[in-house]
C-alpha cells in the first residue's frame, strides 16, 4: 500500500478533463518518464532526451490500433518542472477509449497509474507548491480514500465488486493452503495440493479474470460521459421531464404509474456538457417478475450515477422518494409544476419544473452542468478509476500466469506462492489488501495446526 | 570500564537466564563489557522448559542467524542433539529448516558451562525485584534482601515468569514453570514505571517415563542420515542419533477430553487470557476440528540420561485424573506412567510497541525488553531477541552506532519489525509466510546475510571470520568462474539455470574448468543461486524499493498532534509507535495511503521552505499549451 506513494516511481495519469474534447493529453512524471513517452512514439527528431523543455510533433503506435495516433509530446527536464522531475505529456485526440490505450502503453512499459492527488503531492514535495495548495489537494485524497473503491466499482463496475471479492478469496484460500503446506510441514494433517489440482486451479482463476476483464472493458462508458439518473416514485413524471430534458419523446409517457420498466440512456446536453441521461423505473415495491427486473436496473443505474435527479410531483406528495444513493450527488426537482406548487418551505433549495410549459428546464439544466463539473472535479477521473481497476485485473492475471508457468517449470510451492501473492497484491488494489496475518487466519482455521 | 572490586556494579545486567538472557550476557561480555546475568535458579541456565527441541521451519533459519552474529544457540544445539532432521527436503531451497532434538540437561549444562568460562560475565542467583532509575535513565536493579546492582543498560528476559500462574484443571500453582517459582514484584515495579503490561497464555503436555511406553507398537521416526549441522562453526554432526516415535489419539480419547470440558481452564473461564492459535491444547483442537478422528502425538526423548519422554501434540490443562484417563486410550501408552502432567502457565508480558527496533525500551533509556516478554513463543525467537538485545545494550553503553537488522536481512529483523510495528494479538511465532523475502532469508546462506554484520559489532571472533572469509570467497570465485566459462554461446552459469540441469550435467559440459578446492556447502550455495536467480532477481528489486522508504527517516520528535489533517486513528497509531522510518510507518496496520501522503508532506514541511518557482504550474502550463495546441492543428483530430 505504501510502496504505492513511493516519490521514485515514475506515474502517469489520463490528465485531461473528463468528457469528450478536442485534444487530451496524458502525464508522466519521474525518472524513466522521457523514456515511458518516447517508446513507441515516431518523429523526425531522434529519441535523444532533451536538455531544455521541447516539443516533439509525430505519431504514437497504440496497441490494437492500426493506424498510427497523430500525436505531440512534450518533454520537460527536472528539477525545474512542476513535480521537480523529469515530465513528459503525451497529447493526442481526446477520446477517451484512446486515451485510457495510451496510458495502458505507458503502465506495460513500466509507469504506475498515479493515485489521485500525487502529481500535486510530488509538486508539494519538490518544493514547487505551497502548503496551503498541498493541503488542498491532500484533503480529496483523504475524502476519497474510504470511498474510492466502493465509487469506483460503483461507477465503472456495478455487480463486480461481489465477483472479485469472490476470487480473492478463492486466491486467499489458495495460498493458505501453499503456506499451510511449507510452513507446517512436520506438524499439521495439512493434506498436500496435488500439482495438476494447483495447476487447475490457477488456470480457472486466470479464466475468471479475464472474464471480469471483459466486463470491467463493457461497462466502461465509451464516451465517458457522466451519468444523471432520473429516479423517483412511480407517476412522478420522470419520463416526461426525460424527455423534456431531450428536446424530444423519447420515453413512453402515460398518466399510469409504471409505464416504464426497462431504463432508458440518451445523450442529453446541458449547457455545453454532454451527459447521459437515463431514465428509469419508479421507486416500487415489486409485484410481480418484471416488476422485480426493472427495480433491479432501477437499483444498478441508481448506483452508477454521477447524479441523481430525485423527482417528486404534486400527485405523488405521499409516496417517498429515493434517497440518494451514498456520496452521489443528487438534485431535488419538482415536477408537473403546472398542475401544482409545492410548500416554499419544503422545497426551497429544489428546481421547480414543468415538462408541459417549458418552466425551470434552463435552470434545471445549468444545475446539472454545476453538479457534474463539481463532482468530477473533486473525483478522480472517471476514465482513470476505471482504468486503475482494470491494470489491478491485468496485473494479477499476469502474475497469475507466471505462477502456471513457474509451476509447467517444475518450480517450487514456495515460487508459486510468490506469484500468487503478487496476484492477491493487485486484487487487493481494487477488493481490499491482504496481510499476513489474513493468510495465517486462514491456515488456523482450516487446519489443525501445532504439534 | 567495569571496576573490577565492585561487585554489584557492572556495565550490563541481564535479567533472567533462559534462551533470551543467556544470548544477551553472551554478547555483551563477548563485546568487552562487564556483564551480571541474574538468575533465578543458577540450575536452570538454558532450561528447555517446553518440547526438547531447537528449529523447525522458520525457526531454524533463526538459529542459523543467530550463528552467524556470533551467537551461541547453534553450537550448543550441535553439541547437545540427539536427532537431526532437515525439514522440508522435498521442497525448494529456501524452505529447508534444520530442526534437532536436544538432550535437556546436556544443553542446559553446557550452557551454563559457556557462561561460567566466559571472561567479563559473572552468573549470580538473585530475584530482581524492581527497576532502578536515575535521572530518567535505568541505572540498576534491586534484588530481594535489598541488594543492588547498579549498570547503564538492564536487559529484561523474564520469560513465562512475571506473575505467572499454573493451571493444572481446577489447580492453581504461582509459578513460571513446573517445580519454578514466580517473580511477583517486577511486574508492579514495570507497572509504576508506566509500562502497560497484559497477560499471555501457554501450554504443556504430559511427560512419560520411557520404560512404560510399548515402542514396538509405534512409528519411529529417525534422524536424518547425513545430518545438517546449525553452526557455521561446525564441519560435520558425529554423534548417534536418537528416534523419535509417533502415534496417535482417537475418537475414545476425545470422547473423554470433551465429557470434561468444562474442567479445563480455558473453558470453564479460570483463563481468561490469549494462547496461541498455532499451537493449541488438545482440547482445543478437539472443540475446533471436531470432525478429526485423530491427531498425531511424537513422542520425543527428553534425553540420553533419562527415560523421560515429551508427548508433542496434546498440550492440556485438564486435571490430573482426566489426564490419567486418556493416556491409556492411546496406542503404544496403555501401560504409560505420567512422570509431570500437562499444564497451562499465564503469564504478564509488555506490548512489544513500547520498544525501539533495537529492543530498548522508548519510555526509559537504557532498559531493554527480549524474548517472552515481549509476547513471542519459541527458544529460537527469544534467543534472537536476546542477541538484538545484547547487542544493542553493549553498543548504546560504549556509545557506538546501534544495531538495525531489517526485513530484508533476515527472518530476526521480520520478527523483531513485526513486533515493534504491528503489536502481537496472540503470542508470536516465526513462520516463513511472515518474511517477504524469504527466497533470500535462507538457512544456507545466513553467514553471508549477518556475519560482516557480527563481525562490525565486535561478536564475531577471528576463527569465525576466517572461516566465513573463505567460504564467501569460494562462493564467489565459483561463480564467477561459471559465469565466465561458456559452452556453446551459454555460460555454465546459465546451463545451471535451466529447471533440468543438474551439477553434474555441468561436469559433463565442461570438464575443463577448475573445480579443485569448491566443496559441497559451496557447490549448494552457487547451484541454488542459479536455480533462484530469476525469483531472486526480483525480490531483490522489491528490496530495492523496500529499502527507498526504510531509508527515509521520521524524526524521533515529531509531534502528530500538530498535524490536524492526520486522522485520530492515524494520529494515536504514530504517537504510539512512533516509527522511525516512511517504511516502517507504512507498515503499521490502519494507515492508509492518505495518512502517509500528510506524513510526507508533514516531513517536507519540517525541512526547507516551499519554492515559489513553478514552471508546469497549470496558469504557466496553459499558455505552452495553447501554443502546442496552435502548432498541432487539426492534426491530432483526424482519426
């Protein structure tokens, strides 16, 4: 955990706004970051290192890409830089499935994704930074520290988090019973695991790895655009001002309550800033099947949201609305404003709406591009939490390989477990690190233990 | 330094005489000062109170470190076992762990013996009563009678013995140890010093007499055949070896251990206090894996002179006739007679947080924690302790450098990082999983890991240096030599590398290369680096970081209450340890990256005033930028 703060490594980080732009650009810092930048970049000029700040125009080879990326790269000697070491900026087109491409390039050839906040630390560090501004930054790591995982999930991998617990634990298991094997070997009934059952089972967890992958890569948003969720009691007019927010009928309305089971996702901009917009089923206890999937997809999308607009109308004063997910931020709207007001006192800091006169549509607008803009700028960077989850998969999938390999090699437990530990590590990144003593637990519990 | 015709005045006391104190003394006379080892029982010097062995895995790793310092415990193991078994054959190389069975008495006297002969150490029999303190540093002791013994450093080694307390069921007995006493007034003279003390628990099985044990019954289990000496010193094991024998319990015995359970003081709440989870009583062991039908029992000779037998493996405190009960159930024991019963013994320790890395103690300079005192288990962890102990109280009172053995140095610096950075929860015991680096912390090669270490802190005699000095030189010149002799485009070191190739494959490759004068501890040394040398490689990256942050120290005075963006949990953990480096800081449990991040800027705030210079500022970057962005065009757009 700490190693992951050490000033030495050289980082690197997606350091663009978030949200499709005309240019984005990632950054590099540290010793090896002119080398990290210049693999894999084509210019005219060689790929000598620079002894002044220089800009060198040409093209990125980007894996799974054919064509090369047009891209600039800006080189900067330390100690005069904003982290007082060596800098590089890889600036290319800003869409953010290449972006996430060009970081991942630069994390294989040997940069560690940056933890939020460390550019500024390191600036902090060097002397570059006052406190207060340090401070500053050292405050969102700290708010972000209990949640970054649950929000991380929660955002980019809805329904993963319980699968990778469910691994780590399966690993977990796994080198308890390795460590069991070497550590008691004169003084336990620990039975012995058989190579091909090891060999089986570490190719079962890599399969379910690249599986978790795969989802992780799919549920990654393309665009990377934010997402506001529409949530609120059945018949609130959610689907209304869904579409009212459009500029067009998307959505089915009808005055029943529960005409929307499925959850609908359109691009909507608001003030410039394009979010994705969706709408979905109405808070409800489920009567029946369908009624039970689309709470469900109600539930996933009310997770994953950057934002909630939590509707309440005059007619459905009585019924509850949802309360906002925890650490989501949210806007309290009224709708159907035309059919009725609400009490000023109980609704003095909500935007009153009316998807029929067109009232409050601006400000419920702007509202959600403040909101957005706010939210993203104290998270980290959607594209980056998404991609930090994703090498933590990667990592452990690759140690877990080298451990089948090793054991193909006739290699020992003890260099198996290594591998495995590694693996665990970068588990551990995403799901919670394991110590020592969570493997010692474990080997008492399932093993009779002690002479 | 010592004034020779005073006798109760010396440079070093050490307090208690078992594997811990007997180190301690050793070293610190050995490094030239006048030393006391005070003792309860001038007897029991080196009194394996528990099972009659030394190692194990982890374990004996411990012995081989300690031996290479220029501590004693390998040697007096060499000397005094009756069986040598080298565990983990079949596994790689680094989990090989020698492990023997001592005779009891033999190694108790030859330790005694070793402290009798050695110059500057005077053995006396005193109860230590409480702790002298001068000024805010420890200045001496006082012993029972009111005699006093004044010294710059106290080594504390008191064992299982600080207010300990017998149980054998519903019999309670004051005392450290079957047939010992207990020490009551150091454990309130601590107290009022200010130092937290809590309570501990262990455990012991019955002993046999060997004439009533039916051995034809049972599976021996013999000694290695080419046994694998603990000391470097040593060139090769003579003496016969000894069996030992194993059997088993069954469900008849645990029907019986379960029908009492509620007359065993674990159960029935007369012990309130935490044993170890790795080294359970029997009916621990029957209430946990209830679904086992039996457990093993090795029954182990106490020694040569003795038909004493240890039964390893059903560690109780049940009372005496439930004892009497189950012994016959057992195959091989139906006619066994119980020479001593099991029994459980609690005891005070002191939180080993309370303790520098070099074991002195933070609140009182000059006074040193080592062995159970500080929650370990274990003959090996105390002795290690002991040494680091010894060591360090020498150096502070010469006023030397002190002693920092760390993770990545040896299983004796995992212990002692582990002890004084995370606090114990149950009594501590080594295992391998413990060490990070264990690829590296081999038992094979603890005299290149410590013995320049040893021989800087003056523990390390010139019989000693000379014979590492030529081993680690053949070490060397071997690998060298296999590293530069290449067959068809590969080095020989590099043929040895391969998963298949074996020492003679490589004799066969190559006969021309001079392997006169290498001998076998040499050859084993380079094959296992070849073999490793990948793994290895990258443990010793990982000790490379590792150390980046070790290397990065935290002022001894930092005051965290003057950091208000610590979290409280952060802030008490610090105040509490107050580590010494980044490393090690990161290493206690709870903190989290944001904490170490604050540290970080804490620290850099504490040294030199923030630059205002600022070249990639964003409000200075921006405009760079922008001109990047007029230059690059529309180019970067068109994918």
């Amino acid at each position: 955990m700490l190693a992951d703060l050490d000033p030495e490594d050289t980082i690197a980080a997606v350091a663009s706004p978030p949200g499709p732009g005309v240019r984005g650009l990632v950054r590099i810092s540290g010793r090896n970051a002119w080398r990290i930048a210049l693999d894999g970049f084509r210019s005219e000029r060689d790929s000598s290192p620079p002894r002044r700040p220089e800009v060198r125009r040409g093209a990125l080879a980007v894996e799974g890409l054919r064509p090369l990326l047009p891209a600039i790269v800006a080189l900067w000697p330390g100690p005069r830089t904003y982290t007082g070491q060596d800098v590089a900026e890889i600036h290319t087109v800003g869409a953010l499935p290449l972006l996430t491409q060009v970081l991942a390039g630069c994390l294989n050839r040997g940069a560690r994704h940056a933890r939020s906040g460390e550019f500024t630390l390191r600036a902090f560090l060097s002397g570059r930074i006052d406190l207060t501004r340090a401070e500053a930054v050292l405050g969102v790591i700290d708010a972000r520290n209990s949640t970054q995982l649950d929000a991380a999930l929660r955002q980019l991998a809805g329904g993963l988090s319980r699968p990778i617990h469910d691994l780590r634990d399966r690993l977990l298991d796994l080198v308890a019973h390795l460590e069991a094997n070497l550590d008691f070997a004169d003084e336990s009934d620990v039975d012995p695991l058989g190579r091909a059952a090891l060999a089986d089972e570490l190719q079962s967890s890599a399969e379910t790895l690249s599986a978790l992958t795969d989802r992780l890569t799919r549920r990654d948003r393309p665009a990377g655009n934010p997402r506001v969720v529409v949530s609120g009691p059945p018949n609130a007019g959610k689907s209304r001002l869904f579409n009212a927010l459009l500029g067009h009928d998307r959505a089915i309305v009808s005055p029943r309550a529960g005409t929307t089971r499925d959850y609908l996702t359109a691009a909507c901009d608001v003030g410039g800033m394009i979010v994705e917009l969706i709408d979905t089923a109405g808070l409800d206890l489920p009567r029946d099947p369908i009624e039970t999937q689309a709470q469900t997809h109600r539930a996933d999308q009310a997770g994953q949201a950057d934002l909630l607009l939590v509707c309440t109308s005059p007619d459905t004063l009585t019924a509850r609305g949802e309360l906002p997910h925890l650490d989501t931020p949210a806007l309290s709207v009224w709708t159907k404003c035309d059919l009725g007001r609400p009490d000023p006192s109980r609704a003095a800091a909500a935007i009153l709406t009316s998807a029929a006169t067109g009232e409050g549509l601006v400000e419920l607008r702007a509202g959600i591009a403040r909101l957005v803009r706010d939210s993203n700028a104290e998270a980290d960077l959607p594209a980056s939490t998404g991609a930090r989850c994703r090498d933590s998969l990667v990592g452990a999938k690759v140690a877990l390989g080298s451990a089948s390999q090793t054991l193909r090699d006739g290699g020992g437990e003890e260099l198996v477990a290594l591998d495995l530990r590694l693996a665990l590590d970068e588990l551990g990144k995403v799901v919670g690190a394991v110590v020592t003593d969570d493997i010692l637990d474990r080997i008492f519990q399932r093993f009779c233990i002690g002479k | 330094m010592t004034r020779k015709h005073d006798p109760y005045r010396f440079d070093v006391v050490v307090v208690g005489a078992g594997h811990a104190g007997l180190e301690a003394a050793l070293a610190a006379s050995r490094m030239g000062l006048g030393t006391a080892l005070l003792t309860l029982n001038c007897d029991t010097v080196g009194q394996m109170s528990c099972n009659p062995a030394i190692g194990g895995v982890a374990k004996g790793q411990i012995v081989r470190e300690i031996d290479a310092l220029g501590g004693a415990m390998g040697i007096l193991t060499d000397a005094t076992a009756i069986q040598f078994r080298l565990l983990n054959r079949g596994k790689g190389p680094a989990m090989h762990s020698p492990r023997a069975q001592c005779d009891k008495k033999a190694y108790q006297f030859l330790a005694k013996l070793t402290v009798e002969r050695q110059q500057n150490l005077t053995l006396r029999q005193e109860m230590v009563e409480s702790i002298e303190v001068e000024s805010g540093r420890v200045a001496g002791v006082r012993c029972r009678g009111g005699i006093q013994y004044r010294a710059r450093a106290v080594v504390l080694t008191t064992g299982t013995f600080l207010q300990a307390l017998m149980h054998t069921g519903e019999v309670k007995t004051p005392g450290g140890r079957g047939g010992d006493v207990a020490a009551t007034g150091l454990s309130r003279s601590l107290f009022e010093l200010g130092f937290e003390l809590r309570r501990f628990k262990t455990g012991t099985p019955p002993r046999l007499n060997g004439r009533t044990i039916d051995f034809e019954r049972l599976e021996p289990q013999p000694g290695d055949s080419d046994p694998v000496p603990f000391s470097f010193l040593t060139d090769r094991i003579t003496q016969n070896q000894v069996d030992c024998h194993i059997t088993y319990t069954n469900p008849a015995v645990h029907d019986i251990i379960r029908d009492n359970l509620h007359r065993a003081p674990m159960y029935s709440g007369q012990i309130q206090s935490t044993g170890p989870r790795y080294c359970p009583s029997i009916e621990d062991k029957i209430v946990r894996f209830a679904d086992r039908q039996a457990h093993q029992i090795f029954l182990e000779p106490e020694g040569r002179n003795t038909l004493e037998y240890y039964c390893n493996g059903i560690s109780t405190s049940l009372p005496r006739d439930v004892q009497e009960a189950i012994i016959p159930l057992i195959p091989g024991l139906e006619h066994a007679e119980i020479m001593r019963y099991g029994y459980a013994v609690e005891y005070d320790y002191a939180p080993p947080e309370q303790l520098r890395a070099t074991l002195e103690t933070k609140a009182l300079p000059g006074l040193y924690f080592a062995g159970q005192i500080n929650g370990t288990t274990g003959y090996e962890e105390a002795a290690s302790q002991g040494l680091i102990a010894g060591i360090n109280a020498a150096l502070a009172v010469q006023d030397q450098a002190p002693l920092l053995v760390d993770r990545s140095q040896a299983y004796l610096g995992v212990l002692i990082d582990d002890l004084v950075t995370r606090g114990v929860d149950e009594p501590y015991r080594m295992f391998t999983s413990r060490a990070e680096y264990r690829l590296l912390l081999r038992h094979d090669n603890a005299d290149l890991r410590l013995t320049e270490l040893g021989r800087q802190v003056g523990l390390v005699d010139d019989q000693r240096w000379a014979r590492f000095e030529t081993r680690r030189d053949a070490i060397a010149r071997l690998r060298e030599t296999l590293k530069t002799t290449r067959v068809r485009g590969n080095s020989l070191f590099q043929w040895l590398r391969r998963p298949e190739s074996t020492w003679e494959d490589l004799l066969r490759l190559e006969h021309a290369f001079d392997r006169e004068g290498f001998s076998r501890d040499v050859i084993t040394q380079v094959i296992i680096e070849a073999k490793y040398n990948g793994y290895i490689g990258r443990q010793v990256e990982q000790i490379e970081r590792f150390r980046r942050l070790e290397d990065k120290p935290i002022p001894a005075d930092l005051d965290y209450r003057a950091i208000p963006q610590l979290r409280a949990e952060a802030r008490e953990k610090f105040e509490r340890i107050r580590p010494r480096s980044l490393g090690q800081a990161g290493r206690i449990s709870g903190i989290s990256p944001a904490d170490m991040a604050t540290l970080l800027i804490q620290l850099k705030r504490g040294g030199s005033p923030a630059s205002t210079v600022n070249p990639l500022d964003p409000d200075v970057t921006t405009p760079i930028l922008g001109k990047l962005e007029r230059q690059s065009g529309e180019s970067a757009c068109s994918t």
